[in-house]
C-alpha cells in the first residue's frame, strides 16, 4: 500500500491518495466471489456454481468491485492515517479514482484532523470564589425527607379530602361529551397537592367526602404530550373511595434512634450537615474547575473543524437516547412529544458541543505545554482500583489491556493539568 498526503485550501483538511496494488485488490476479488457465489442463478449452472469470469461476464466485471473495494479500503485507510501521523476527527469522504480488475485499486480519502491550538492565559486566571454553606433550611428538609420516608398512612373516615391526603379515586374524562383514550381509572392513588395531574385537579378533589361523587372541569395544558388533548376543556367525573393522611413521626431522640445510629437528634442533625457540607464542598470544587477552564478557553485561539462538533453532537444524542431508554421512550417518541426533529435537536446541541471540544483541547493543550505526563505506577494504582469497582480484580486481559491503560493515562493527566490550573488561579 502506497499513500500520498497532502493539504487542501481548507483549515485543519487533508487529502490522503492511497493506493493498493492490484494483486491484492484482486484477491479481494476472489474473497467476495466465494462469498456471495451461492446466491448467482445462471443459466447452465447450479445456483452458485457457475465459475467467476463466467459471473463476471453474465452480470458485468464490475459486479465484485464494490464489496472488494470495502474488503480492502478500511485496512489501507487506517494504514495510511497511521503512517501519515493524522489524527482524523471527520468520516472520510471517498473519492474512487481507479478500480479495475488487474489494476491497482486508487481513491482518495478527504478528512478534517484535530485542530493546533494557540493558548493564550492560563495561569493566573482570575475568578469568583464558590462556595456553599449548609443552612438551617437545608438541615430541616433532609429531616423532613426522612420524616416523609418513616411516615405511615392512617385511614380518615370523618371529613372530605384536604390538601397533603391521599385519596383513592374513581375517575373518567370527557371532551366535547365524549370519553377519551387513557382517561378513565378505578383506585387510583392521588396525593392531593402533589401537582401530579392536570392543573386545577387536585384542587377540586379537595372537599369530596367518600363515596360522593362530583364533576370537575379542567382544562389540558397546550403543551400536553397528547396533541389531541392539548388546550381542551374537559370534564371528569370523579368518585372519592378512600382517604388517607401521612402522620409523620415527631424530631426527636426517639426519632433519631430509630432511624439512624446516633442517640439524639442534636447528633443526627451534626451529621446531616457534615454530609451536605461534603457535598457542597464537591459542587463548589467542580464548579470552580469549569469556571477557569471556561475562563481559558475564552483565552485559547482554534479552528473547530465541523466534523469534530458533528461528532460531539452525535455522542450528545446518544446520551439522551440512553437516558430515554432508561425511562423505556424512544428517542422518535420524546421528539414527537417536544415537537422537534432530530436536526433540531443537534442544532440546538451545537453551541454545548463546541463548549465542550474547546474545553478538551484546552486541557490537551495544557497538558503539552507542561510536559504533563502520568507514570506506570499512578496508572496500575488507577487500573486497580477501577478493577475492585467492576469485581475484575482476577482478570487478567482487563488489568492488562492497552485502551485501558491508554484511557485511565488520559484521565490522570487531565486531572493533573485542571489541578494545574486551579492552583495557580487567582480565585476572590
């Protein structure tokens, strides 16, 4: 394999000409007619057993040059990118110059590559200070949490529902007189003041008593998931069957006891702050970390190639289709549900993605700068303690693999140049 590099008339392109000789691109030939001969019906033959020039000549020479061609430009192209030390960020566009049987296979491959990147101020960098105080309030709405999570529900016979019950209900919608889809439940659950439900709902359940029945009038969102429903009037008529109040636990030493392993609640409400000081420290330290990193990649000067931020935006939108998932929707479901295309969605994505890529290249660039570099003992340390977390401690392949030493190497420079850079931030 032979390959020509040279730049185009644009910023941070190339054009690789790679080129294999033609005995090879001719046994690709061969592998793809062994391949797909079981499926050629000529007459004369056996389905699949008819020799290839005779293939060749019943359905044109070039019935094979396409699926050579695939056999055989990955492996050239990646070869190329090697020997030329690119470091591509786009998918190549092709351009097939030659391709004939008996000849060299030639075509051209059009790639962005990463982008250089001029620092500007990174040391020095001056900005707010961040931080987070745990408040009384803060402290009284875990307790609240945990008094929720401790309540227990008691049955209410002797007044109509009130704000905070949970009533068992009866219920069936109509629009324009008529019930619809997915709007009539028997035994459904409602916290009243929950805003579960259509807005004003709740507020009109208030007052029912058991067994009683009444019409509430409502009106569906003009946002409503539903397209059919969205901006309707619309009437249910609703049955109370059952109520029920939370009766929350008293904040006391019995309380904390019961529900921790300290002995008074001045003790558990220590704690409570300790924990929510712990996290604030967290929020503050990696708020303070994108703050100087923002600060710098307002200093830094690049060419973001296009190919790097579609990219980037595919990844987002692969992120958001797993997160979907999780929630059992279809990434087609959640964008009919918004009223948005996928193009929409990369578009609007577009501006975070570029933020992002900057913030990479940043680090990379810094990393450079000061020589940043991670050492075979901080790496094993990392690979080791990774293991213990996924319970491959044993595995052998796992501790010792290459993209996995490659990827912890990239986290621990990373850390090192943010840890770098905050540390010689002028943080007021």
């Amino acid at each position: 394999m032979n390959y020509k590099l040279e730049k185009t008339e644009n910023e941070n392109e190339v054009k690789l000409e790679l080129t294999v000789e033609a005995e090879k691109f001719d046994e690709a030939i061969k592998k793809v007619y062994f391949k797909s001969a079981k499926y050629f019906n000529i007459p004369g033959f056996r389905k699949g057993k008819a020799p290839m020039n005779i293939v060749e000549k019943y359905y044109g020479k070039e019935i094979f040059y396409e699926d050579a061609f695939n056999e055989v430009a990955e492996e050239a192209l990646q070869e190329g990118i090697k020997e030329g030390n690119l470091q591509i960020v786009s998918r190549p566009d092709i351009e097939v110059t030659q391709i004939e049987k008996g000849k060299d296979l030639i075509f051209i491959a059009t790639m962005q590559t990463k982008p250089e990147v001029e620092l500007g101020k990174y040391k020095g960098i001056e900005i707010k200070k961040i931080e987070y105080n745990v408040s009384d309030e803060d402290i009284e709405h875990e307790l609240g949490h945990m008094q929720e999570h401790n309540s227990r529900l008691i049955t209410i016979e002797d007044r109509p529902v009130e704000k905070g019950d949970i009533a068992t209900i009866d219920f069936e919608g109509f629009v324009d007189g008529k019930a619809f889809e997915g709007g009539k439940a028997e035994n459904h659950e409602l916290e009243i003041g929950s805003n579960s439900f259509i807005p004003g709902f709740e507020d009109q359940v208030i007052g029912i008593k058991i067994d009683e029945e009444k019409e509430i009038k409502v009106k569906f969102p003009d946002e409503y998931f539903s397209k059919d429903l969205a901006g309707k009037d619309a009437t249910f008529k609703v049955k109370v069957k059952e109520i029920k109040k939370k009766e929350l636990p008293e904040l006391d030493d019995d309380f904390a006891k019961d529900v921790s392993e300290f002995n008074t609640i001045k003790e558990l409400k220590e704690d409570i702050k300790n924990r929510i000081q712990k996290q604030n420290d967290e929020k503050a330290k990696y708020e303070t970390e994108e703050a100087v990193i923002k600060a710098i990649c307002e200093e830094i000067k690049v060419n973001i190639p296009s190919g790097m931020v579609e990219t980037e935006t595919d990844n987002m939108i692969k992120d958001i289709e797993q997160r979907l998932a999780y929630q059992g929707l279809k990434i087609e479901q959640y964008l009919q549900m918004m009223g948005k295309t996928i193009e929409d969605t990369k578009k609007e994505y577009e501006p975070q993605a570029i933020e992002r890529i900057k913030s990479r290249l940043a680090i990379e660039a810094i990393i450079k700068a000061e020589k940043i570099e991670a050492t075979d003992e901080e790496i094993d340390e990392k690979i080791k303690e990774m293991a213990k977390n996924y319970g491959k401690e044993e595995d052998k392949e796992f501790l010792e693999n290459e993209n996995v030493r490659r990827y912890i190497k990239e986290g621990i420079t990373s850390e090192k140049a943010v840890d770098l850079i905050v540390k010689n931030a002028k943080i007021k």
